[in-house]
C-alpha cells in the first residue's frame, strides 16, 4: 500500500483541463513504503498526540501513510485523520476492500476523502489491524464523502479548494507529495502556516523557494535521508539504473538523493557536528567570486575557522541551528557573489564553448587547467567551478 502522488494542471474550464491533463501526464505515482514511514515518523511521537493529521496526497487503496495511521492510531494518540484521494487507483482494492463505503461512487475509485476519529478494536485483541479499519470505514457513513473538484482542480487534489478547506482543519500533513508540483505544494503549507513532515528530492533544496525557507529557518531536514526505493504503476518504462522489477511483477525505482523535510524540531537538529580539521590556505582555497572558502565536505569543516564556508549540499542533513548559521547560496538569485563574469570560454576534453556558467556557482581561481576535467577561461586566468555550495559560519566568538 504505497503513497500514491498527484498531478493536475490550472485551467479555466474542465474540459481544458482534462485535455491538458492527458497532454501533460508526469510520472509522479512513487509508493512510499510501510518501514521507510515507520522508520522516519517514530522520530514524532510526541509532536503528533492529540492532533489532527492530514495526508493530502494519499489514496487508502495504496498508501502506506494511511495504513500506519490507522494501525497506530490509538496507539500515537491521534485526535483525527483525514485522508484524500486524487484519480482512480491502478492497483484499486489490493489491500483494503472499499467499495462498499458509503458515499463513494459506484465503482469506489473516485476521488474521495476519509475522515477517521476513531479506530475501534472491533475483534478486542488490544491491537489494531486492518481488518479494524475496514471495519470502521464500511460501517459509518460520515467517514468518506466524494470530492468533486472546482473549476480550477480535479477532486482530490491539493490546490482545489475543499482540499484547501481539509488543509485549514489539519494540525500536522504528513504524506509524499507529486515530485512535479513539489514547490507549489510546500508554498501553500507554508502559507497556511502548517507544521509538516514530507518527503522530498534533495535537488530541490537548490531551488530558491525552497532554500529561503531554509535559511529563513521554516524548513529543515528529518532524520533520515538518502537512498529510498518506491514501488511505481506497471505503465512506468523501464529504466538502465535505479530499476528493477521483483518476483511479483512489481516495478521498483530507487532515489539516492530522498531527504524528509519538516518544520517540527527534533532532537538530531541540536546533535553537534564534531569538528577536528585544522584551517590552511592551500587546502581550503577561497573563492574567486563569494567571500568564502571552499570545503568539500561537511566533514572537513575546520574546528576554529569562523569566517564564511561554502559547504556541499549534505551538510543540511547535519545542520544544527546553535552550531551554525546559514547565510546564503552560491546561487545567482541569492545575491552575495562579489563579482560578475564576462563570458567565459569553457573547455571539455579540449572543446571550447562561450558560456556564462560561471556567474551561476562559486569558482575557484587556478594556477593551472586540472586534467580530465572541465574549466573555464576569462582571458589568461583559468577557473574550475564547485557544485551548488551553501554559506555557513560558525555561531560564537573566535576565542
């Protein structure tokens, strides 16, 4: 039972959008599985008693998030769930048996929402199991209604306006939203000032909605992140790497780059990064175009160093906000680059092309042209650029 993704697109009538729907159709259905959920949200507990959890991006016939909901339900103390459905599922019915709830459509693939307050153990074992849900789902009408849609967003998904009016109601969302709309659908959270744990592609922390949330302290990583595998639809093509397809006939897709972001604090934020590396000026090169130096990973971050450091991407995993300050991106829109490039000849394997590459990243100035790899010529000075770093600076005074 996976976490089923969504996609739709905002036009101004429903035929409209429906054509540019099957036009536009994204490969966004990536199931997140039971242990990944499990192994990530034991990290909440305490946040989630007494509250109202939403997973807006879910179908109960595929999603793990709504299976751990609802067999952890009493045991986590939760207040309410409310899970909504987007399109008709491609595995309908695999696990939990629906079609017979009241008010769904009469083939029970619609998009509909399902509320939850209380999940009774119908067999008294003092556990829950899915036979307890079932149970409940089939046998009180006011737990599942149809979602329709409005002139804007098919049913069920997360812009339309009754999810909206779901998502004003919820405490916590919880789920996996569409890698597609993943920006938009973290700006409407955050507009609707809602606490949330979500997965995501840390290629996405690049990007400047997300980061400024990042530097602004509204977002930051979960507890584990990294390599993850989703079951994906039988219409999914195959794929060199990352692909495989099980005994069952089940197709699987892996990601190394998965992270959970979240705005709940939680005890691996405050963890403290150990550091033991000495500062040099010839292995931590400066920048030719931030005011920073160069490390190249996290784990070399020098002890009594306190200016600005540009650090890889996984440093995020191990930010802690007492430790360090974020203060920017080696990204253009950001703004803190001390200088602007002319166009740059860049050579690869002894081509030469005009590009403006360097004016997007940080650079470094050197001596000589590093073999087998690319650089990048402005007259007689030679540069290598380093991947997307973020700025950091050490809190507290040199002593």
């Amino acid at each position: 039972m996976p976490s089923k993704q969504q996609t739709a697109n905002h036009n101004s009538s429903s035929g409209n959008r429906s054509l540019s729907n099957a036009k536009s159709a994204k490969q966004d259905e990536f199931y997140t599985q039971l242990g990944d959920i499990s192994n990530e949200l034991k990290h909440y507990r305490a946040h989630l008693r007494g509250k109202t959890i939403l997973c807006n991006c879910d179908d109960p016939y595929e999603s793990n998030f709504f299976k751990y909901f609802a067999l952890n339900f009493n045991t986590l103390g939760i207040k309410k769930l409310i899970v909504t459905s987007y399109v008709k599922s491609p595995i309908v019915g695999g696990q939990l048996p629906l079609i017979d709830i009241e008010g769904l459509k009469p083939d029970g693939k619609g998009p509909y929402a399902i509320e939850i307050k209380k999940v009774p153990d119908q067999k008294r074992r003092g556990t829950t199991d899915i036979t307890d849900v079932e149970y409940l789902l089939k046998h009180d009408a006011n737990t599942t209604w149809t979602l329709k849609g409005d002139e804007y967003y098919n049913g069920g998904d997360f812009r339309s306006r009754e999810c909206v009016k779901l998502l004003k109601t919820a405490d916590i969302v919880i789920t996996n939203p569409p890698f597609s709309l993943f920006r938009e659908y973290i700006t409407l959270l955050v507009a609707h000032r809602k606490k949330f744990v979500i997965l995501g592609n840390q290629n996405a922390l690049t990007t400047k909605e997300i980061f400024e949330l990042i530097h602004q302290q509204k977002l930051w990583l979960g507890n584990n992140n990294g390599d993850m595998a989703f079951k994906v639809p039988d219409s999914y093509p195959t794929r060199e790497t990352r692909f495989w397809i099980d005994e069952n006939g089940q197709k699987w897709r892996s990601f190394g780059t998965m992270c959970w972001l979240t705005n709940l604090d939680i005890a691996k934020r405050h963890e403290q990064l150990p550091l033991y590396k000495r500062y040099t000026p010839d292995e931590y090169p400066g920048y030719d175009n931030f005011d920073a130096i160069d490390v190249s990973s996290y784990k070399d971050i020098p002890a009594e160093y306190y200016g600005v450091m540009g650090v890889p991407l996984g440093f995020l995993a191990k930010h802690n906000p007492d430790q360090f300050e974020i203060v920017g991106i080696t990204k253009t829109w950001f703004g803190m680059a001390t200088k602007k490039y002319p166009t740059q000849t860049q050579i690869t394997n002894g081509k030469k092309s005009e590009v403006s590459k360097l004016n997007d990243g940080a650079s470094i100035n050197v001596k000589n042209p590093p073999s087998g790899k690319t650089y990048y010529k402005v007259g007689d000075d030679c540069f290598i650029q380093t991947y997307p770093r973020i700025l950091i600076r050490r809190k507290g005074a040199a002593s």
